[in-house]
C-alpha cells in the first residue's frame, strides 16, 4: 500500500506491505499529485513496514525522487536504495560534449587503422594460401581427398548450364549490337570475327568469373561462415589442423582447375550465340560464317583467355574462403561474408584483367 503525509515542509512517502508488481494506479497518482503539488518539499521514504518489493517499486522511486534535491531514503532496504541512487546517477549524467574535428579525426583514423589491418591480414591469409598449396605439391598438406571431389562437384559440371547460357547470351548480344554498327559499311561478315576475338580473348573468361563468383565464390563464404558461427574453425584450430589446409585448399584447387574448362565452354558458347544472329538475322551460311570465325581464331587469344580463366579461379575461391575465415559470430555475418566475397571477386577480378592487359600489350601478345 502506498500513502502521502504532508507536515512541516515535507511529504512523508508510507510504503507497507508487500509492493511486488504493485499496480494500484490510483495510489501512485495520489504520491505523485502530492509531490508536484510541494516541488520544493523534502521527501521522505518511509519503508519500515515493506516486506517484498521488486523492479516496480524501483521505478516508482525513480520517478517520484527525479527532479528532488533533498530525498531521504535512510528507512529504504540497502539494496532499493542502491538501484534508485544508481538508476538517478545514469539519468543525471550530463551528456558529454563531441568535438567535431575531434571525431572526424577519429573516423579517418579508425578507417586507416581498418584498412591496414584488413591488408596485412589479406596479405597473410595468400601467403598462407600459397604455402598450402606447396605443401599439397610436395605431398604434405592436410586435405581430404573427399573435400576436394566435393569442390570439385559443386564448380565442374553443375555450372555447366548457367554459364552456357549466360555466355550464349552475352555472344548473341555481341553480335547483334556489332551487327548494327557494321551494316552502315556493309562487312557485316565481320560479325563472326568479332565475336570470336572478344569470347576467346577476354570475354568468355570474364562472363565465367562473374558466374562462378556469384555461384561459387558465394558458397565458400556461406559454407566456411556458418563453420565459423558454429564455432567448428575454432575445433580444427584446436586440434591443431591448419585451417588453410583442411577448408581453403581443396575450393582453392577445384576451382583453378574446373575456371579453364569453364572458360573454354564460355568462348565456345558465345560463339554459337553470335553464329545465330549471323545465319538467322544477317543471312550468312553457316559454313560462310564458320570459314570467317576460323580466321579470326588465335591460339594466343585462346591461351590468353584460359590464362584469365585459372587466375579468376584464384582470386574467386580466395576471396569467398578469406571472408567466410574471416565472418563474424552471429548469423548476420554470414549474409555480410557472403555479399562482400562476390564484390570482392568480381573487383579484383576487374583489377587483375587490367593488370594483365598491360603487361601482356608491353610484351606485344
């Protein structure tokens, strides 16, 4: 029960009985009326006959001594009358004042401490990639041959339609929109050239890159993120199995392996995708616009897509193992490790492939 006394300048707060989710609205209004009533009254608690209480007398007290500068609490349980002193301190704590210079600074600082972090620990998780797969080669690494076979699965064959399609497409459209601008000259045979060079020479190892890494780059770092989540990259830790070993070598070898053959079955399928719009929209023989596709044929613009092909199979399974390593402990982070390894592979797959082209321009390929 809860009772106001009012007398010689203070108000005398009763509080008897058991108050444990006290819920008599009426009464704490009347404590409350009263209090406003004599702002500048001292308060005075009176609970030598509460017997119970809970986090509902806490908040009452809270907010009837809020706001009061003189409140005595000296009858109150020692425990009640360490939560509304500390619930009173919180809320009387002024709030601290931001410079902001100060905190700009702190942001740029912050983000260039992050990014050198995050670049000394990419460069440790390659070298740790490549020391794995010299340890594979002399015959020392820790890697199940089923882990590999399963890899090796997931990238062969079951991509095989995916990427058909979308490199039919992509060659349809080459030559299609090259068509267009060839009919003002009139060598509109010139189509199959075209389309050729860009499949064999960059083309049909970009369009599998992209594929393989939203398919495959993005398992890796589910996979390996749920692993983290479930603490199970932690176990290997424990019982002293390189992690590089036993989860990143065996996707990092399947897909160098299977991005070649995938790269060639891209260059093939772009090719019969432009080999359509030439002998159905254009008119040419199919043996007219083979015979001109052959002479556009180089085996160092062929060789130079299956080199793009094995180094996009690096840098996705890098990059889709390195962020599922890396993911965090809840299972937000998987969906995060996820979105960020398919950015990533597709970036740095950008980066490469101009890399790439420089060096090999200057050494005249």
């Amino acid at each position: 029960m809860l009772s106001s006394r009012i007398a010689k300048g203070e108000i005398t707060v009763i509080m008897e009985g058991n108050l444990c989710a006290f819920d008599n609205e009426a009464q704490k209004e009347a404590v409350y009326t009263a209090a406003a009533e004599q702002k500048t009254a001292k308060i005075v608690l009176d609970a030598k006959k509460l017997t119970e209480w809970d986090s509902t007398t806490v908040a009452f007290l809270y907010k009837l001594s809020k706001g009061r500068k003189e409140v005595d609490d000296t009858s109150l349980p020692k425990d009640l009358a360490h939560l509304v002193q500390l619930a009173l301190r919180v809320d009387r704590k002024p709030p601290e004042a931001k410079d902001n210079q100060q905190e700009f600074l702190e942001k740029v600082g912050e983000g260039s401490l992050n990014a050198y972090t995050s670049f000394c620990r990419g460069v440790r998780f390659i070298q740790d990639s490549l020391k794995s797969m010299i340890r594979l080669v002399s015959g020392r690494a820790i890697m199940r041959k089923v882990d590999f076979l399963f890899a090796l699965e997931g990238c062969s064959y079951q991509a095989v339609g995916i990427i058909s399609l979308i490199s039919f497409m992509v060659g349809l459209i080459l030559a299609f929109v090259g068509a267009i601008q060839m009919q003002t000259f009139g060598v509109e045979i010139y189509v199959s050239s075209l389309v050729a060079i860009a499949m064999t020479r960059i083309m049909g190892a970009i369009m599998a890159g992209i594929v393989m890494s939203g398919r495959t780059g993005a398992s890796y770092a589910a996979t390996i993120g749920t692993m983290q989540v479930n603490e199970e990259v932690d176990a290997l830790r424990t019982m002293g199995i390189p992690t590089t070993d036993f989860l990143v070598l065996p996707r990092i070898s399947a897909l160098m392996i299977t991005m070649p053959f995938l790269t060639m079955l891209s260059d093939l399928m772009g090719m019969i995708g432009g080999a359509v719009v030439g002998t159905v929209m254009l008119g040419f023989s199919v043996d007219e616009y083979w015979q001109y596709t052959e002479k556009a044929l180089k085996m160092s613009n062929f060789l130079l897509g299956i080199l793009h092909g094995f180094v996009y199979g690096y840098i996705i399974a890098l990059c889709g193992c390195y962020y599922g390593v890396h993911c965090g402990r809840n299972a937000d982070s998987v969906g995060v490790a996820t979105t960020k390894a398919v950015v990533a592979s597709i970036v740095w797959m950008i980066v490469i492939t101009g890399i790439l082209t420089v060096i090999i321009e200057e050494a005249g390929a």
